[in-house]
C-alpha cells in the first residue's frame, strides 16, 4: 500500500509538472510568436523603408538619364551651329548627369534587385543606358576639346582666313581629339545594342528611344567630323599643290548636275594658300578636238548631244562624279594638263553663301547682291539689264569674284555660318565635289557631297530635266511629281508615277535672249524639256502617256539604273502631265527580321523646288511594323507629301499577318 501511495504521490507531481510545462510551452509559444510577428512587422517596415529608397533610387536615376538626354540635344544643336562654348557646357552637364545616374546604380540596394528576373532585365537597360550615356559624354568632351584648337569668336567655331591662306594647323592638331570622340561613339553604340529588349517599363523604354534617337546624329557628326579632319589637310594642299577646275552653272539653262557651265576658274591650294589663277566664260576655252574616250553608257546616252567632245552639254548626266572624269579630259584635251579635282556651285548655292558671308556691292555697278536677291540678278536682272552680252558677262564675273574675294581674305561676317551654309549646299547639290583621289573620293561620297548617281539594290526615283531649247527659262519650270507603289505578297510592286510640268515664263518683258528665238525650236518662252526618269535596273514599262494620250518612250541604261527619256514640250502659261508605269520585280526585302521595303528618292538642283507626293500601298494582309519620317499611316497604307531638294531614303518595317 506505501509503494502504492508513493506511485500515486509521484504521479500526481508528473501531472502537476506537465500541466506547468503546457503552461510554459503556450506561454513560450506564445512569445515566439508575438516575437515573429514583432519581427515581421519590423522586416515589413524596413523593407517599406528600402524599397522606398530604392523607388526613389530609380527616379533619381530616371531623372538624371533624362538631364544627361536633355543636355545632350542642346550640345548637339549648338555644335552643329558652332557654337562650341555652349556645347561644351552641355556635354559636361550631360556627364554629370550620366554619372551621377551610375553612382546610384550601384549601391547595394539596386544591385540586390537584380535576382528578380523583369527588375533584372530593367536595371540592365539602366546600366546600359548609363554606360552609353557616359561614352557619349566623353565623346562629347573630345569634340569639345577639338574645338579649343581654333580660334573662336563670340564663343563660335572661326576659320583662320587671311589674305587667301587658310590655317590648316588646328585641323591636323585637332585629329586625335575627332579620332577619340569616334572610339567613344563607338563604344557607345556597343553598350546600347547590349540593353535587353524583354519586358521593359515605360520610362525606361522611354528613355531608350530618346538615346537610340540620339546616337545615330552623333555617330552622323563625329563621323563626318572625322571624315573632314583626315582629308582637309591633303585637300587643302597641305601634302603638295593642289589644282581644281571650278564649274559655275546656270540653272536657267538645266542640264542633269544643276545648269550649263557658263563660266569657268581655276584654283590653286598650296599649304592653304589659295588663289583663283582665272576666271572666263567657257566659252574661252576650246572644245577637244575630238570626243573623248568617255564610260560605255555615257557615250551610249549622250554621244549624239556630243557630250564628249563639248562643253555646253559635258553634264547631261546626273552622275557628277562620271561628268567630272569627262571634264577633266576636256581640259587635259585642250590645256594640257592634269587637274586633280572638279568643284562645281550654282546661283542658289551662291545665295547660300552670301547668307553667312553678307551682302556685298559691285565696285563698277554698284549693285549690292545679297542671299536675298542673287538668284534674281544673275539669272533674271542681269540679262534685262545687261542685254550686251560682253557687259553681262563681266557683271557675272564680278559677283562671283567679289565672293570668292571676301571668302579667301576672311571678310566674312559670319564664319562659323559659313561652313554650315557650304554643308547646305553641298546636301543640296548646289555645290558638289570630285576628287582625283580615290580614298578622297569616296569620302566625299560618303558625306552626300559628290552628287552621284546612288548605286542601289533598292526601289529608286529620279526625275530629270534638261534644256534643249537653248533658252533661259526653267527658273520658270515648276514640277508636281506624284509616286506610288503597290506591293505584292511575292516581293514585286507596280509603280505609278505622274509628272506635271508647268512653265510660268512671262508673257512678255524678257529678252529674246531669255525666251529663245533658235533653230532649236525653242521660241517665245517655250520650253523645250528632255524629261529622263531613272528607275531600278529590271524595271518593266506597262504604259506611258502625254496629257493622256499614248507616246513614244525610249529605254536606256545609265550605271545601274533603267532610264525612261522623251522630249516634252511645254509653251508659257501651259502645262504638261507625262504618265509612266512600270513594274518592279523585286522590291521588298524578306530576311529573318522581317520584311522590308526600302524606297530612295534623289534630287536634281533646280530653281524651284519640286512638291512631291508617294503612296505606299501594302497586299492584303500585310501591316507597317516601321513607319519611315515623312510618311503618315492612312489607313492600311502610308502617304508622304512635301518638296524635294535634298536626297530621301524611305525604309519600311512590314509583317505579314496571313
């Protein structure tokens, strides 16, 4: 009964145990839970904390990506119109910018966010952005310090001219800064094509468009900038004596490159000192003796206007560089002498000279000529009031002296604005440049500068007018040129295209010597056009029409291009619509990618501008994936309008969603 009682005894003290171990498990359990929660709460807090700060991280990097953007436009506007001070102080604030973007993209609490995969592939795009940013900045930097190798006034890029010598010194000191600013901007371009394209927000996608917009303009001007600085030197006979034939045409007159050659100069570039040793009417120098040996195509197109063997009708070709090669055969026919380049302007790049070099007054006339009215004097007013030929001649003579003048004496007004007006005509065609220098050549090529025929694999427009009248009249001519193209699923398109021309010479007023009283036909104003259009090689011609009825259309070929050509003739105050249209066999680009059409329309230099319009019609089941500038989406289609003096390239993104 005792060990009885014991056991009970014990027992009831185990049960009193466990009940005060429940108690101290549920109090601890208790506790640990309070305590989870309490850390829960704090893990919450601090987490809010963090991610705030991380929230405003972002912002702020989104911020200064925006500012280092911001600054970077307003550095390339201003280095474009030479305003190099101003443009320093931006690239500087744009690196700044970038910088400050970078210090925070790399503080632990951003980096940590790069284990989430969407956060991940968005603080990639950031990185790269900045590290693009960046790149670009120093770029920037290096231009900036090219910049400090010229002189500089009111805080604008100043060509050192004096007494006809051009100082090509900080050209070549300036050459390593332009060769530093090209590594970056490549090294720029390499860190962009690195930013992810998954699942990006808004902003920074944002802010990855606006930089991918950037870019392509400063790679263009560090490029071109590069480009100018390793030829100039040799251009400007810094590496031996250089002689050029200086071509002035008069687009009164057209013919492919701009207008007849009516007057002539010869110029020598020596070191930088430069010297127009003559200057004459074409006329004063004599035809070769016999044509010349001239390209397959040339001759085949020109021979029977004698376009190798005269100078009135040299450059009936649209491809400048070929003209250049004819005429300088000419010369070395006639003269004996091998020049090493052609430099050809015309009235209306004259006009933009005089915009950066100010208006001037002929000493023997006293006639001020300005960018305002040069055209009118040298192409209207100078035959009204100078019908003696010899007179008029010496008139035109004196103002393009009297330019060149102020030019090689440094009596500009504005020369930073002068490079910006010569680049102007140069796009233009109003002024263009050969080079006997092959790797010269080509840059001038590259830079849009050489007036070629464009060699292309793509769809291709030119329309071409020339004087066969032997008149003055096409600064009256005007041209409505509507284009379109409706592609087909297998790649090929039918093209359509609709030229009107129209001659708004005075009925009366004008000199015969204007309006033209020839044996060419040509009479009281009448305008006697030969119209070529250049097209892809491979074009098919369906139809052609005059005023729509059907005609006799002659098929030519011209470097790598097909060539529709008639005359037209249009009286004054009439007008004349010519219909052509063609097929093209093989017009869009299929590719991995996608499906591309690509579409290049050049310019001629005339007097007044074309107005032009293009329809791109897409096959049933296609859609625009990329939209070219200029055009606009109409519907299932896209419609472009507007005027033509510069060469366009027109690049469409399509899908086929059949």
């Amino acid at each position: 009964m005792i060990t009885i009682g014991v056991l009970r005894k014990k027992t009831n003290q185990d049960n009193s145990s466990r009940v005060h171990r429940t108690k101290d498990n549920r109090a601890k359990r208790k506790n640990t839970r309070l305590l989870l929660l309490v850390l829960v709460i704090l893990l919450a807090l601090t987490a809010t904390i963090a991610g705030r700060s991380i929230v405003s991280d972002l912002l702020g990097v989104q911020k200064w990506l925006i500012n280092g953007q911001d600054s970077l436009r307003s550095a390339y506007i201003a280095a474009e119109k030479g305003e190099f001070d101003k443009s320093q102080l931006n690239f500087e604030q744009a690196q700044n910018s970038f910088m400050d973007a970078g210090i925070i993209m790399s503080k632990p609490g951003v980096t940590m966010l790069a284990i989430v995969p969407v956060a991940n592939s968005n603080l990639e795009a950031v990185r790269r952005l900045t590290e693009a940013g960046i790149e670009v900045a120093y770029a920037g930097e290096a231009l900036t310090q090219a910049s400090t190798k010229f002189s500089k006034k009111q805080g604008k890029f100043d060509i050192s001219i004096d007494n006809g010598m051009v100082d090509i010194k900080p050209f070549i000191e300036a050459q390593p800064d332009i060769d530093r600013a090209h590594l970056h901007v490549l090294q720029a371009m390499a860190a962009f094509d690195k930013i992810p394209d998954g699942y990006l927000i808004p902003q920074i996608k944002s802010a990855k468009k606006r930089l991918g917009e950037e870019l392509p303009t400063l790679k263009t001007l560090v490029s071109k900038a590069k480009v100018t600085f390793d030829v100039l030197p040799g251009v400007m006979g810094g590496e031996g004596k250089r002689r050029y034939f200086l071509a002035i045409q008069n687009n009164a007159e057209l013919r492919a490159t701009g207008g007849l050659i009516g007057n002539y100069g010869l110029l020598t570039v020596d070191n930088g000192a430069i010297k127009l040793d003559e200057f004459d009417e074409i006329l004063a120098i004599d035809n070769p003796a016999k044509p010349i040996d001239a390209p397959e195509d040339f001759a085949a197109r020109y021979s029977r206007f004698e376009g190798a063997r005269i100078w009135s009708n040299v450059n009936m070709s649209p491809d400048f560089p070929t003209v250049s090669r004819v005429l300088l055969k000419f010369f070395e026919s006639v003269r004996g002498e091998k020049l090493d380049g052609v430099i050809t302007i015309d009235p209306v790049g004259l006009s933009y000279l005089l915009d950066a070099i100010g208006p001037l007054t002929l000493a023997d006339t006293g006639v001020t000529i300005d960018s305002g009215n040069a055209v009118e004097w040298t192409l209207v007013k100078a035959y009204k009031d100078f019908p003696q030929r010899d007179t008029r001649k010496d008139f035109l003579a004196d103002i393009a002296q009297a330019v060149w003048g102020r030019i090689i004496t440094g009596q500009v007004a504005d020369k930073s604005k002068l490079v910006e007006q010569f680049g102007l005509a140069l796009s233009e065609k109003h002024m263009a440049l050969y080079s006997t220098d092959e790797s010269e050549q080509k840059i001038a090529e590259s830079l849009g500068y050489a007036g070629e025929l464009m060699p292309t694999t793509n769809d291709y427009l030119q329309v071409v007018m020339q004087n066969h009248g032997a008149n003055k009249v096409d600064i009256y001519m005007h041209q409505e040129i509507k284009h379109t193209i409706d592609l087909r699923p297998d790649g090929s398109g039918l093209a359509t295209l609709s030229i009107d021309i129209s001659n708004k010479t005075p009925a009366s007023g004008l000199p015969t010597y204007v309006t033209g009283e020839n044996s060419l036909g040509a009479k009281g104003g009448l305008s006697n056009t030969w119209l070529s259009v250049y097209v892809p090689k491979g074009a098919q011609l369906l139809s052609a029409k005059l005023d729509g009825e059907a005609g006799v259309i002659e098929i030519n070929r011209e470097k790598d291009k097909t060539v529709f050509s008639r005359y037209v003739k249009v009286p004054p105050g009439a007008n004349k619509v010519v219909e052509l249209s063609y097929e093209l066999p093989y017009v869009l680009v299929f590719d991995k990618s996608g499906i591309d059409y690509r579409f290049d329309w050049q310019a001629q230099p005339v007097i007044n501008k074309p107005t032009v319009t293009s329809r791109v019609t897409l096959p049933d089941g296609f859609a625009i994936s990329e939209l070219p500038d200029g055009f606009a989406r109409k519907g299932h289609n896209a419609a472009y309008s507007g005027t033509l003096s510069k060469d366009k390239s027109f690049d469409f993104g399509l899908i086929d969603n059949r």
